[in-house]
C-alpha cells in the first residue's frame, strides 16, 4: 500500500522534481505592478492531460492548446492574464499558435509540446510585440512556482498553489498545482484556470481518467455565481522523474496518485471559492442518503447556486425554507417526508416537519466564516459536497462598477 | 376570422363576465394595512386549468388543488400571502383542504370547486383561526380583481393585473388575469402567482393547451433569480358566459383565443420582471437564426440568467463578451463564425469577430430603463424573446437584510 498523504508547506507546482517556472510582467494588464504572462517547464517528456470549459464558446489559446495535447506529450505551458484571446476569429488562432512557437523556440521543443492559456478581457486582441519581448526575456527556475501563479491572477486577491506528497515502494511522489479564480465576471472576465505537475510516473490514459474525476469531485463542485467562461482549462503534466514502474490503473499506487490528485485540486477548489469576488462567507453543502452519485451532485450543486440560499446565508438567516426549495429545485429524486436538514449540528427539517431549533446557536454558527449545510434525503446510499461563497453588495459593485 | 385584441383600460380578472372578486386583511402578515386574503368566484361553472411549480417541494395548498382540479371543473379560487404553507407537513395539507372548505361553504360550492394557493414564508403554518374570521367577512364584487390582485402581492410594490378583448362572430370575448412576483428570495419566498379568467366558452382540453404554451412564452421566459418556488402556480378559469359555439383547436376563432391568452401572460410576466426585487432595468433577449425552438429559449433565457449580464446592464457595461459567453453556456448549438451579435441597434460581434461600434451611442442605450439585446445564430430559423431584471446591490441588500 501507498503512504499517507501529505501537504507540503509552501508547496507548489515547481514542488515536484524537474519542474521550473517563471513569470514576468509584459504589459497585457494596465496595473504597472503585476505579472502578465507565466511558463512552466518539464526537464522530462510529460504525460500530459486536460479538461476544458464545455461553453460553446472556446478561446483561441484553447482551441490549438487541444490540437497540441492530441499529439499525445507536453513539456510546458504558457499562460497569460489581461486578455481572454476569446472570440478574436482568425487573428486570435494565429496570435495563439505564435505564442506557442515563441514558447517552444526559447526552451528547445516543437510547438505542440506547448499548451497555451489566456484569461482576461473577451474580444479584445493579445499586444503580440508585448508578448514576443516577455517571453524572451522571462527566467524559469525552481523557485518561480509562486510568481507563475500570480501571473494568472484577475480578480484575485491572492495567488492559490499547494503540494501534497505520498510514497510506495520506496519512491517519494509530488503533486503540485497552482489555479485562479474567482468568478467569471469581473472585468477580467475570469476563467477559471488550474495547472497540475508531478513527478510520479504516471501512464497517460490513467493520468486522463484520474484527471476527470479529480475536476468532477473539484472544480465541478464549486460555485461562484453559475457561469462557465469560455477559457476554463485544467491541465495535469506528469514527467516521471520520481521513478518507478509507470502507475496504470492495476498498480498499487494507482489510489493513492488518484487520492493525491484529487485532494490537490480540492486544495485548489476552494481556494478559488474562498476568494470569491466581493465573497463574505464560504459555504460547504453535503448531500447524503441521494438515490444516485448524481442526484447527491445536483442538489449539493443547487444549494450552493441557489441566490436565495446565498444571500440568506449573508444576512445570517437561519431561512431554511430555501435550502429545501434548492434541493426541490435541482431535480434530484426526493421525498419530503424522508428529507431532513441541518445548518451545522442543528437539525431544522425532518420527516416533512419543521423542527424547533436553538435559533441563537444557529444564527451564531451562520456569523462564522464557514457555513455548513447538510441534507439526507433519506433514499439511498451516494452523497457528494459542493463548496460556494455568499453573494454581497460587494459583488455587485464589483462587477457593475466596470466600463469597458 | 377573429378580430384584433385589444387591451382594456384597468382590466383585471373581474373585467369577463360573470367573475366577482374580493380582499381583506386577516392578519396573516405583519403590516397592519396589508390585505392578505383574496377570492375570486365565477358565477358559472368554468373550464379550469393550471400550471404549476416543477419544484420536487410543492407546497400544501398546491398538492390539494392538483385534486381538486383533477375533478374536471373549478368555480372559485382562495388565496393568500404571509405564509406560504410548504414544508408543513400533515397539518398543511388539513389547513389547506380546511380552507377550500371555508370558501365552498361561503359560495354555496362543492370544495373540490375551490383552487387554493398560498405565498409566503416556507415552513410556517397558516393561522386558521385568521382565515375563519377574513373568509366569513370577505365581500365579493365586480370591482374587486384590483383587491384580489393586491392581497396576493408579497414583495411586489404594485398590483399586476390586465385584460384583453377580442370578437367572433358577434360575440366580445374577454380575458383576464392578476399575477404577483417578484423574486423567489425575499423573506416571503415569493412564488409566482398568476390567476386567469375568460368569459370565452373554451372547450377544457383546449383551454389545458393554450395555457401550456402561453406560460411557456411568458413566465417560463423571464428570470429574476434562477430560482423556482415551491408554490408556483397559474390557474385559468373560462364561465363560457360570452356565448357562442365551445372554442376547440377547429374553431376559426381558437387562434385568437390562444393569442389573447398568451398576449395577457407576456403582459403580466413583463409586469414582474419590471418590478423585479431591487433591479434598475429591464432587459429584453431576443435569439434569432437557431437551429430549434428549443435552442432559440435555452440561449435567451440564460443571457437574461447570466449574473455577468445582469452585472454588466446594471453598470452600462457593454461587455458584449459576457453576452456571447452566455450563449456558449446555455448549450444551444452555435458556431462563432455564424453568430451575430447587437444591443439595441449597435452590432458588436459578426462572423467570429468583435465589430466596431458606436461607444457613447450604445452606452446612451445602456442608460435606458429597457435594454434591448439580439443573437442571431445564423444556422436555422427559430427565434425565442426572454426577459429579465438586472442586478443590484439593493437586491442583495433586501435579501439578506431579513432575519426570521
């Protein structure tokens, strides 16, 4: 069996061995102070896996991001804020596939060994002269995990990476990962955006299917305000410098790389959430006793999309009226006589009944900065848990108060 | 043919022959000089309809009227505001049929002649004794639909109701309806009511699927807050008092009946979107040139959905991006290079690029209490018109600033 696993302090995705990084300010953004454009770089030939937004509407950087990885390896990637290089037509598809070639020229490799990502303003058209000089003049090293992560941040407030570590048979494997948030909407228009590394020596089909599910048990369960941008990329690259047999899915460690994975991006998931644009509160939902792992997922997923529920929790309403009519609303198969719902330790609904609560304990725990729901439906035996923030005046202002 | 429909000055559900109406304060809501209890009675049997809530939560008074109604005929609806009597278990049901009770009673009718419907907060039980005293005092006449319209109004800041006329063959037909928002959110939950009634001697059947298909083009097209109460209900009566054949989908005046109906609910559906919790402009999404009727009210209805919209219309933002993300995001089937994009007259995408256009024309549009945007999607021709509120810091402030 695999060891424990284990969050690396300061951990990020230069964690893993053979990984550098590096960031630089081009200029994209009008903030005189902040990186713009990032790379990251394998020393090894990686197994490479990616998941996308499923808006019809898809970036140029992503569009030729996925021609590339259909070549089967990757060994960097290249990423820039202050431009979404979305709906650019023919321009933005070249502006994409040159950032990619300039990437590949500095660090040896052919351009589909680079995967490309933008995130800013829709419609408008990457400064490529800007780009050309950045790229040249960017260094990569093991210490450039953290500026890496700040060179994709919008909206957020604060960069988000984490590294979590297990061992087998005598090898030591990272995961590491960087991501950015927090909401699509502001100005910068999001994206969500989230790069994987490890040094385990992962077989690509289970690097693609360890990839899916760690994004579904992740990002996929996480709400900010319900919009799906047209940039969203994750992006998992394995080099396999820690050695040891290729982890298929019969290996041993196949669970515990799986487990690594998905507690990385779940690290990362709520880092996202709990930087929410003009975000109060962080909301945690679980949904157990659903007749299917997809009933359980909905109805966690709409009690955390739920606007009523969002700002309920806000003005620290213990209003449970509208968690039940969320669930109701999700389409989960439920029964309300067998439904029954907490707000922390506080049961407020069971058996088609109200129940009488301590309305002083209640109000208390929706004044923490966590709040959790939890719902049995009473029907079966699957349950899932979708993270969300509370919805402000904040919110509003931030994603109003913006002129093009 | 039928002649053209025209919308009576101060309509209401009393302006067809043969409906007295009424209200009165019972006390079920706090404000002193709030009516709270409302009746509406036909004179003569009617052909009954309804559409109700798709939320797994219904509420009391809705599972007892789906009884009632299953009867084949109704002749008087009950309804109030203050208390919502969803999520109450046994003792609501009892409630329930006890007050379809005390109006059949009251009107000399059969109970399961009597629709109930009930709005206001979820897991709170209705104050019978109240509702004894209002039902034995309450007055019924013909200048009562304003009344009735007021005492179903919960955050609502104006009563919404309107009539509309047409004629065949020498007979004047009219309908008419009231209907309450506003947002299914505030601390009285909301619920869209709506409450119709005809004088046209329209056959049941054909009276089921003209309503079907006219709240589909109307409340099933606007959006406040993604959110679907537990007691959504829309009821139509038809006394057949205007005289003539029974209207069935072959009588030459079936078109003008389901047109009027339908001009009555987009009537009353824009009604509550104008008046939406906290929000500052009306927005209109038309999508043309898509491949299905479907597709054409997917895309819509999620651009006058999408926080980043309603976020952008507010601030006067025109971020067409966001726009064309929510098009992505809806799931209708769309190629960029086809789709073609406008606010109010100004085209701001086409053929996969952004267009020049008028700054300060468009930012003129933006400031206007309507805002107008079209998508053609250039692929077939279905189009779809949904409407919607934008997007406030008031709104988040009326809907957290509430504690129960």
């Amino acid at each position: 069996m695999a060891d424990d696993i284990v969050f690396l302090s300061e951990g990020t995705v230069t964690s893993p061995r053979g990984f550098l990084a590096g960031a630089i300010r081009a200029g994209i953004r009008p903030d005189v102070d902040k990186l713009d454009v990032g790379m990251l770089y394998a020393e090894a030939p990686c197994a490479a896996a990616a998941v996308y937004t499923s808006n019809r509407v898809k970036a140029a950087p992503l569009l030729v991001s996925q021609k590339h990885l259909a070549e089967g390896s990757s060994q960097a990637v290249i990423a820039n804020s202050g431009c979404a290089n979305a709906a650019t037509g023919e321009q933005g598809l070249q502006d994409a596939r040159e950032m990619a070639e300039l990437a590949a020229v500095k660090l040896g490799l052919a351009a589909h060994d680079v995967i490309m990502a933008s995130t800013g303003v829709i419609g408008t058209f990457l400064p490529m002269q800007r780009v050309r000089q950045a790229v040249s003049d960017l260094k990569l090293t093991v210490e450039g995990g953290v500026d890496f992560a700040r060179a994709i941040m919008t909206t957020d407030t604060r960069p988000k990476y984490c590294a979590a570590r297990f061992g087998y048979g005598g090898h030591q494997y990272n995961i590491g990962g960087v991501a950015k948030g927090a909401g699509m909407i502001h100005p910068d228009m999001a994206t969500m955006l989230c790069f994987l590394t490890s040094d385990a020596p992962v077989a690509p089909a289970y690097l693609a299917v360890c990839l899916r599910e760690a994004v579904d048990a992740s990002f996929n369960m996480i709400d900010v305000d319900s919009d799906t941008s047209t940039n969203d990329t994750v992006v998992a690259l394995a080099n396999g410098l820690g050695g040891g047999e290729p982890i298929d899915v019969d290996h041993p460690a196949a669970g515990a790389f799986h487990s690594a994975l998905t507690a990385v991006c779940i690290h990362l998931a709520k880092a996202i959430v709990g930087d929410a644009e003009g975000a109060s509160k962080f909301i945690e939902c679980r949904v157990e006793g659903a007749a299917s792992q997809a009933d359980a997922r909905k109805a966690a997923r709409e009690v955390v999309r739920s606007l009523a529920v969002k700002t309920a929790v806000y003005g620290q309403d213990p209003n449970w009226g509208r968690i039940l009519a969320a669930v109701g609303n999700s389409g989960c198969q439920m029964e309300e006589t067998k439904t029954a719902l907490w707000l922390s330790d506080q049961c407020l609904y069971r058996q088609g009944q109200p129940q009488p609560f301590d309305t002083a304990a209640t109000k208390l725990h929706l004044g923490q900065a966590e709040v959790c729901i939890r719902v049995d439906l009473g029907l079966g035996d699957a349950s899932a848990i979708a993270w969300g923030a509370d919805i402000t005046e904040e919110y509003v202002r931030l994603n109003s108060a913006y002129t093009t």
